[in-house]
C-alpha cells in the first residue's frame, strides 16, 4: 500500500493528459512487503529544531513537493522539467492503439518479468502501465532509515513499445531532483542505446539493470562528495579556531591593565561576579597542608 501511495502522489492530474489514464490504472497495484536497506540514523534525545535539521535530502524534498500543483509534483518526484511534459501527455484519456502482434509481445514479456521479479513486478489492469520495484537497492547512508522504494515505471499506453523506444520514468528510493535527472538525461539518454534495429525486442529487464547501475555511480559520487564536503567543512573550523586563539593571544598579549581585567571578567562569566573572602578570613587548610609556604622552601632550598 505504501508503494501504491508513492505512485499515485495523491494526484489527480488535468484530467485530459494520457499521464491521468496511467495514474488511474496504478491504483489498482499493491507491492507485497519488502525490505529496504537502509543507513545512518537520527540522533536520540535530539531538539525539535535538531531534528529538522537532521532530516535528510529527500525528506525536505518530499516536504517542499507537497506544495506543488499535482501535474508539477509528478514530473519534479521523476527527475522531469516541465518541458518534457509534452513528451508525457498525449492531449487525450485514451492510449495508442497498438496491434494484436504488439499485444502478444508485451504479453510474452509480462509473463518473463513476472517471473523473474514476482510479487515486485506489477501492471495495471488496462495493461497500460507496468511497475517493476528494484530489490537489493542501496540508498546512500547519508538519508537515513524509511527511505522510500526504488521504482521504475513503464507507461505502455504513450507508444507502441517494443515496436518502440520505452517511455520510462524512475521514482522513490530518497534519490532527489539531480539523481532523477541524471538517470533521465545520462543513464537513459545517453548510456543507453536503443535504436530502430531493436524494434520489436523485450527490454524492460535491461533498462531496470541499466538504472540500477547509473544510480550506484551516481551515489558513488554523491557520497565522495559529500565526504570531501565534510573533510573540508572540519579542515575550515580547525583552521577557524587557531586563527581565533592566535588573535586572542595576540590582544591579551596588548591590552592595558584595565583590559586584561575586563576580558578575564569576560571569560570567568558568573565566577567573576563572586564576593572576594574577607581579609582576616583564610581558605580552610588541605590535608596535606604542612603550614610550611612554598615561597619559603624555595627560599631555604636556594636562599
């Protein structure tokens, strides 16, 4: 059920595109259990305001997607600009007719995918949207535990495929705008070949393998970034705090008399403020106090 929720977005679209034939039809798919691997974690004990800055990318972009218009939030949670929106909707509820010799093909394929994906390979009821869920997924261990499923989409009804190119979007796994993207316009674009030579070949299984692999280069990268990021972020405070103590070591070593006492009353805070001892009052004794002064042992040792 949560899968399903993923899928649709709670969107209804413009009701005239052929995206909203699609969305209706994957109301009817329900991805059994399964599980996710997952790294990092929150903090315990952590602050409201700790823990909002501890959410990870993809829930502050989930937060930020709720406040788009439907049309907009489905193509910005597949990695899609709105200038490819003409590429999704074909102006019409209805799908491409497609001739009984394709309907055979996708029909032989389905049967391929079901067997190897099973419970995680699921096609609407009007047999115009497929949906494989991708197993063995990796988030990166920056995003935390509860990271959604890794989803490909296949959207049979916006062409003849496999007479045809697949018209194929990738969703969930916590993988935010520029990973999306990167699969769209790199790993599917441009890493992935198909051409007029391959018409009428099942390849559904490969474009699920070629996306499974231009995501783990992509979050290869990201995480060496990110790394890089914190060595840098740790090198620029230690850097901070030497320059802070040698200037700090430098204006004591300058100030006046009046000054010193000022920046100690600074540093000291509360303690400053605590009433001297009286005159005739002395600090109770230590046990190991012998009553003979260190001053006068120096004195007697090197007199």
């Amino acid at each position: 059920e949560k899968q399903r929720h993923t899928l649709m977005n709670m969107g209804e679209g413009d009701q005239e595109s052929g995206i909203d034939e699609g969305i209706k039809a994957l109301s009817s798919i329900s991805f059994a259990p399964a599980e996710t691997v997952a790294g990092g974690g929150e903090g315990r004990g952590a602050s409201g305001a700790n823990k909002q800055q501890m959410l990870p990318e993809w829930k502050v972009e989930e937060k930020n997607n709720r406040n788009l218009p439907d049309d907009d939030r489905w193509f910005r949670e597949r990695g899609l600009a709105n200038s490819g929106e003409e590429r999704w909707s074909s102006k019409s509820d209805k799908a491409v007719e497609v001739s009984d010799e394709v309907k055979e093909l996708r029909e032989q394929e389905a049967e391929v995918l079901e067997s190897i994906y099973d419970t995680c390979f699921q096609k609407a009821e009007n047999e115009n949207s497929w949906v494989v869920l991708v197993e063995g997924y990796e988030p990166s261990s920056f995003w935390g535990p509860d990271t959604p499923d890794l989803t490909v989409e296949f959207w049979l009804g916006l062409n003849t495929y496999p007479t045809e190119r697949p018209a194929v979007t990738v969703t969930g796994g916590g993988l935010p705008f520029d990973a999306l993207k990167f699969i769209n316009d790199v790993t599917l674009a441009e890493n992935w070949d198909w051409d007029d030579d391959r018409s009428g070949e099942p390849v559904c299984f490969e474009v699920v393998e070629v996306v499974r692999d231009g995501i783990a280069e992509w979050i290869s990268d990201y995480e060496e970034a990110k790394k890089r990021e914190d060595e840098e972020r740790k090198k620029d405070q230690r850097e901070k705090a030497k320059k802070d103590a040698e200037e700090q070591r430098l204006t004591k070593k300058t100030m006046t008399e009046p000054e010193r006492r000022q920046y100690a009353k600074q540093q000291l805070g509360s303690f400053a403020s605590a009433p001297p001892l009286p005159k005739t009052q002395k600090p109770p004794p230590s046990r190991s106090d012998t009553g003979v002064r260190e001053v006068d042992l120096v004195k007697d040792l090197f007199g």
